[in-house]
C-alpha cells in the first residue's frame, strides 16, 4: 500500500468531512439565531419550551443523537431501518458519500445539534448589549431594524466570534463520529487500511484536521484584529 494510494483515500474522506462541515454551518447558524429569538421571548410557554429543547440537546451526547436521528424514524414509520437509506441513490456524491441515507441524517443530527449551542452564544451576545444604546436609537427615531444592524449587530459578532469560534472548531473535529452510522469521512478511510495491519494512516488522518483546524485558526484570528474597532 503506498503513500500516494492512502493519501488519495484521505482526500476523498476529507471531502466529505468538508462538505459535512459546510452544510452543518450553512443549517446550524440561522437555526440557532432562530431558536435564539425563542429562548428570549416574552411568551413564557414558547421561552420555557425552546430552553428545555436546548437543555435535552446540549445534555445528550451526540454520538447518540446521532443514533437517534438515523435509526428512531424507522423504527416509529412503516419505513423501518431504510427510512433514510431509500435516499442512497439520489443522494449520490463524488466525494465517497456511497449512502446518502445516513450522510443526510448526519447533517440534520449535527445542524440541530449546533444549532442549540450557537442558539446559547447569540443569546449571551444579544442580552450583553446595554438596554440604553437601544433606548438611544429609539429615541433618535430609528426603526428595530436599523437598531439591529447599525447598534447591536456588529456589537453581537464582537462578542461572539471567540465562542463561536471555538465551537466551530470543535464542529471539525466531531465530524468523526459520523463514522458510527456509516458515513465514509476522513477517520473512516484512515480506519478501513487497519484491516490490511496498516496503523499509519490513522496517525496520517490527524495531519488532515490539524492543517484545517490551523486554517481556521488564522481566519478567526484575522477577525477579530478586522473588529477590535467595535470595543465592547
């Protein structure tokens, strides 16, 4: 087995765990700004409601959401165990995604999954705005959304982005644990070369998350020197 080959079958996993990655924040992010606003209503049963969803998702490992997602809607519909394997051959990718069923399942377990936690970090950043800069741009006639964007939104991303970043980060490394439903990621392809009494390539996988996990590292760095400007 050489180098070029196990190195090939990486970028391949890679792919996926990439592409895991992206969808997971394209989902996650707008979903936990949405739940947000619901975990600060004024409607105490929907606030009351949101929090305790928040709490069972944040509680609940997620290897066994994971499990929960894949496997519970087979067992509750007629469907059964292929409930969302009958997707595997529309879902199709080229980046190694051979059941689409269980890739698909694994963006929703994962998107709700961060969504909850990101929901928290908004919270915390939109709460952390003092009352009176609000109050202010009532005063001076300003609309809710120009309060928003021109007040408290860049203020929110001040506040944020440290947290935010460090889950994020985390995001990358769980990626791996879609492996448990039968997504073919990066520490998948590495696992599949033991059977042949290879070791290396698992080590060999490490380098792939340590070199997107530095990426992302200097990205956020950047971001936070590109809005030092909003001092909170």
């Amino acid at each position: 087995m050489t180098f070029m080959t196990v190195t090939q079958s990486l970028l391949q996993g890679f792919g996926v765990t990439l592409l895991l990655f992206v969808l997971t924040l394209i989902f996650s992010l707008p979903l936990g700004l949405l739940i947000s606003t619901f975990t600060m209503s004024k409607c105490t049963p929907i606030r009351v409601f949101f929090k305790v969803i928040v709490w069972i998702v944040r509680g609940v490992p997620l290897m066994l959401q994971l499990f929960i997602v894949y496997y519970l809607p087979g067992m509750i519909s007629k469907a059964g165990s292929n409930f969302w394997g009958t997707l595997d051959n529309s879902f199709y990718f080229d980046y190694g995604i051979k059941n689409g069923g269980s890739f698909l399942a694994t963006v929703v377990a994962f998107a709700f999954n961060y969504a909850c936690y990101f929901s928290e970090i908004f919270r915390g950043g939109i709460e952390g705005i003092p009352q009176g800069q609000i109050e202010a741009g009532q005063v001076l006639g300003m609309t809710n959304r120009q309060i928003f964007f021109k007040i408290t939104f860049m203020q929110v991303v001040k506040r944020i982005l440290a947290p935010m970043s460090n889950e994020i980060i985390t995001l990358v490394k769980d990626t791996a644990l879609a492996r448990v439903i039968g997504v073919v990621e990066i520490v998948m392809s590495a696992y599949i070369f033991t059977s042949k009494a290879l070791i290396w390539p698992l080590f060999y996988s490490g380098a792939f998350y340590l070199l997107f996990v530095g990426l992302l590292t200097l990205l956020f760095n950047y971001l936070e020197k590109k809005f030092s400007y909003y001092r909170v």
